[in-house]
C-alpha cells in the first residue's frame, strides 16, 4: 500500500486552531493586506486558468462582504508560487467566504477578471492535489455553516463563533455549540482472494462507470461491523479478513470515506434489495486491459473507490 494522501486529503494549511478563539487576532488577519480568501459560491470553488488544469485563485479579502471563514495558515506553501495569485508564503492567514447570496458574481469587481466558479467533482481530479484539499476543506466549511443556522436543540438562530468552527445558539437558556459534522463512511473493495472484484453500479452513476462498495457507519457500529453488513445489504455476500487501507476527505457534501479491502466468503452476487442497478465480479485482467467505454469505466479518479481498485489491480 502506498503513503501517498488521497486527494483533498493533503491541505497545505496549518489548522491553527487555538488562534480561532482570539476575535482581536482574527479581526486583525482579517483586515491583513496579506491575508487571502478562498471564495465559494453555490458550493463551487474559484478557479482560473483552462479547462483541462484549473488552478485554484486566493484573492485579498477587499470587497469581499461576508462572513469570513478562517481555514488556517499555509504550511509548506502551495505549490510553491502555482497560485494564479503568486505564491503564498508560510502562515499567510488563508480565510473562505460563502458568496451564494450574490446572484452573479461577475458583479463583484473583487472578483470580475480573476476567475470562474466551477464545481470541484469537475476540477478537483484536474487540480494539483494541495490545491483540491484547499477547496474542498472550504466547500465543506461554507457547505456546514450554511446549514446550520439555527440550534438542532431550541430553533433559535446560530451565530459564527470561533472563526466560523462553531455555531453558538444565541437563546441564553440554551446556548449550546454545534460544531461541524462529518459523516463516517465504510468504502470496500471486496476479492474473492483471488482474482476476481466485485463492482456495481447505482442508477445515478454516470454510463458505464462502475464503483466499489460504500455505506454509511450507523450508531453502536464499529467500522468492521459496517463493511460486513453493508456488504451484505448491497449484494448478499458475506466477507472475512477486512482490512484498513486508507481515508479520503469527501465534501460531497460532508463524508469521511475510510476505506477497506474484504475476502467474501460466499459468492453468488445477490442485488435484490434494489440498493444497487447491478453488480458483478470482474476478472483483474479485463480491469487492467479494458479501454474505458460507456459500457464499462471505473470510478472517477480522484475518489478513493478508483485507488482501492488500482491498488488491488497492483497486487496482483
């Protein structure tokens, strides 16, 4: 198995998150000539340059009215001067702004000239990888504060607090901090031990494009519970030697995919609970050969179902 992050999984940000209770440091890195802003509207992130290799676009936080989000510090620089805007140097306070309440954006002469809004599922297998983890860190941040704008407890409004990482009830009988979700998610590939995969299709999947396995974790569920039983739920079989590979970030809308590789231990593929279109075992050679058609193509590459495949198409 190899190191390397998955993608949006290797953000080039020192979190910094003692400084996102300071509001005198946060108005100040705010207000900072230096400081830049990563804007989203409509969940889409702001992009420049062509179609083919978007680069994501940090712009001063001049004439950019709203709520500022602040995502941390850079560490490391991104990509070393590939910002459309230059190169950022290490703990420049990077910030995201939710501007959906805009109806054109090309109205807003901070932004008219300097880039696009374009959806991540699009640029992100396009982006170099610490660029996609930037945008979609702030896609998930704009994404939970814009859905969380009043207490799950009172109904009260929510106000921003701590840097836009908490929503802080404003009842003063209630007061409770809500602080942003992210669903666990169980993504399998599951072998025979040998040289077959199972892959299966939703309806809602692009032609052709087939995926690992995947399910929500549910309460009183350990993760290896999750993988047996969704497992089974999608296509009937049951399954030994789970085993963890790695995680990715998943801001589509707000999921944490962890995923695993699983043995079945039986065989015959059952899809009767119309939770998938169809599933099928697939020989590894057909998976290394196949030319990507509308029939048949594997999961977009930047999502961590592709990785799980290639890795076992690898090891074998």
């Amino acid at each position: 198995m190899t190191n390397r992050p998955n993608i949006y999984a290797a953000t080039p940000i020192d979190r910094a998150s003692l400084r996102r209770k300071d509001e005198d440091w946060l108005t100040e890195a705010w207000l900072a000539p230096a400081s830049r802003v990563l804007p989203i509207w409509q969940s889409k992130s702001f992009v420049a340059g062509p179609e083919d290799a978007p680069r994501a676009v940090l712009l001063p936080a001049e004439g950019l009215d709203a709520v500022p989000i602040f995502l941390g510090l850079m560490n490391g620089g991104l990509m070393n001067g590939g910002l459309m805007n230059g190169g950022l140097m290490d703990g420049t306070p990077v910030f995201t702004v939710d501007l959906s309440m805009v109806e054109d954006p090309d109205s807003l002469p901070a932004l008219r000239g300097h880039g696009r809004f374009e959806d991540l599922r699009v640029t992100g297998p396009l982006m170099p990888e610490g660029e996609a983890a930037l945008c979609a860190y702030a896609r998930g941040m704009v994404w939970w504060n814009a859905r969380h704008r009043f207490c799950g407890v009172c109904g009260s409004p929510a106000a921003t607090a701590e840097g836009g990482h908490v929503r802080l009830c404003t009842n003063p009988d209630c007061a409770i901090h809500h602080f942003p979700r992210t669903d666990p998610a169980v993504i399998m590939l599951v072998h025979d031990g040998g040289d077959r995969a199972v892959l299966g299709r939703q309806s809602r999947f692009p032609p052709g494009m087939h995926s690992v396995l995947a399910g929500f974790l549910e309460p009183g569920e350990s993760l290896e519970d999750t993988v047996a039983r969704e497992v089974f739920e999608e296509v009937g079989l049951t399954v030994t030697d789970i085993q963890y590979r790695s995680s990715q970030p998943w801001p589509f809308p707000s999921s944490l995919m962890l995923g695993f590789t699983a043995r079945a231990t039986s065989f015959d593929i059952d899809t009767g609970n119309d939770e998938l279109e169809s599933a099928r075992w697939f020989d590894r050679d057909f998976l290394r050969t196949h030319t990507p058609d509308e029939n048949f193509r594997l999961a977009r590459p930047d999502s961590i179902a592709h990785r799980l495949i290639r890795e076992w198409m690898a090891e074998g």
